[in-house]
C-alpha cells in the first residue's frame, strides 16, 4: 500500500469512528476524540460533558465502545479514556451540536446562530463564526452566515490554532447543515501588541544605580553697592577665632579705610 492510501484509509476511518462515537454518545455531550497508535495498542481519548455517561455504572458502557470499536473498526486492543470538557463553549463538535438539536426541536434558525453565537463571544473566545446551510425559508438552497470577533482567514494561526466542526440534521425541508469555526483566547498572532506596565528588573536595578547630579543654586546678582561696614562685618562672621583676633582685623581694616579716603 502507497502511503498516499494509507493516509487516505486512516483518515476515513477516524472519520466513521467520529460518527459512530457521536451518534452513540450524543446525550452525554460529545466533542471529540483523539485517537494514537502505542506498542500496547490503540489509545483512544473520548472528550465529552458528562464523563459519566460515557463510563457508564460499573464501566459497562465503555467496555461496550471497546468491544465494538474492535469488531467494527479493526482496532488493536483499543483502550479508552475520558476526559471532560472544561470550556463547552470553546468545543466546536458542543457547539454545532447545539446549534442542530436547536434545529430540530423547532426553532428559527436566526434565534439559534445568533443564540450560540452569543454564548460563545461570552466564554472569552476571540472570534467565532457559524453557518447554516439548507433550505431555511425557501425552496432553494442559500446560506446564513453569522459572525464575531477577530477571526483571521488564512495564515499560521488561522490554520493551527482555529477550532472547526460540522453537524447535520434532518428537517421536513431537507438536511441542513451547520459549520462551526472558533478561535480560542490563548491563539497567538504575530502582529499581537503586548503592553507592558512595568519596567523588568534588569532596568529598574540599572536606573537606580545611576548617579545623581545636584546643580549648586547660584548666587543671586548683587544689585545694590557693598558698603565697607558689611564687608567688614562678612569678614568677622567668616573667621572663627577668638575675639582678640578678630578686634585686631577690624582696627587694620578701618586703617586702610581712612588712607583709601586720603
């Protein structure tokens, strides 16, 4: 077998064991499974809403998914978990099948996209978008899309990180169809500005070790002349002798006073 087949074969598998599991457990909230291959055999991770529902009174329940994903589906000695879903409103597969029991007990379907539309915005997701596809209100087939958010198209993220899902109903008009598309909030974006409060501790620890420069205050232009009295009186104040020293400065300076004035 060509591994192009190969690939082929697998993918349609998982997608009959998805529709299986989903139309098994539908009342206990299904949203999805991951299945991996390991040298025991075959790991299978059911995520649903009600974890009980799936493991049933005394395990009987899981070991009859066991047993018919064996027979059925050729697994090797599957082994199944289940995992709960913490977020409904992140889970594509909760959502779209929301949106189709929405449907099938009769309500309009404006009421029901923009219902969970709602739902989901609420939760926290960065953007959403819903589509619901069939004969709605005509005879011909169209298209509703319903939309919120920040929901990139192409590109990295919108490939990696974008959660999708389909689900199906039967109405009197024919089979409508509902795509679900949710991008949840820990999606990271290139082009995402992060704003940050403060400085890290590297910078804070070198903006206070920088030294700090005090200018000395100036003196003030003098304005008015100095008389020979205050000088004198400034010269006294400066010197911190005894008040011999300081008699014998004032006597030399009135000395040079009274020969300046001659």
């Amino acid at each position: 077998m060509s591994i192009v087949k190969r690939f082929i074969t697998e993918s349609m598998k998982r997608t009959e064991i998805d529709e299986f599991l989903q139309a098994k457990l539908e009342r206990a909230g299904y949203g999805g499974v991951n299945i991996s291959k390991t040298p025991l055999g075959t790991h299978v991770v059911i995520c649903a809403m009600r974890p009980g529902l799936v493991i049933g009174r005394g395990g009987e329940t899981i070991k009859e998914l066991a047993k018919s994903l064996e027979e059925n589906f050729k697994l090797s000695n599957p082994q199944i978990s289940v995992s709960e879903i913490e977020v409904p409103e992140f889970n594509a597969s909760v959502v779209a099948n929301r949106v189709s029991s929405a449907l099938q007990r009769g309500v309009h379907f404006r009421r029901a996209g923009f219902w969970a539309l709602n739902q989901v915005m609420e939760a926290g997701a960065l953007g959403c978008e819903i589509v619901i596809s069939g004969k709605l209100r005509t005879e011909r087939a169209r298209f509703e899309k319903f939309r919120a958010g920040y929901f990139p198209r192409c590109g990295e993220p919108a490939l990696r990180f974008t959660k999708k899902a389909e689900a199906h109903v039967q109405l009197k008009p024919g089979m409508i169809g509902v795509r679900v598309k949710i991008m949840p909030p820990d999606a990271q974006f290139p082009d995402k500005i992060k704003i940050v409060a403060e400085l890290p501790q590297e910078e804070t620890e070198i903006v206070a070790s920088a030294p700090v420069v005090v200018k000395a205050p100036q003196p003030a232009p003098a304005t008015e002349p100095v008389s020979d009295e205050i000088i004198v009186a400034k010269e006294i104040s400066d010197e911190h002798e005894p008040v011999e020293k300081a008699e014998s400065v004032v006597a030399e300076t009135e000395e040079k006073i009274e020969e300046a004035k001659e």
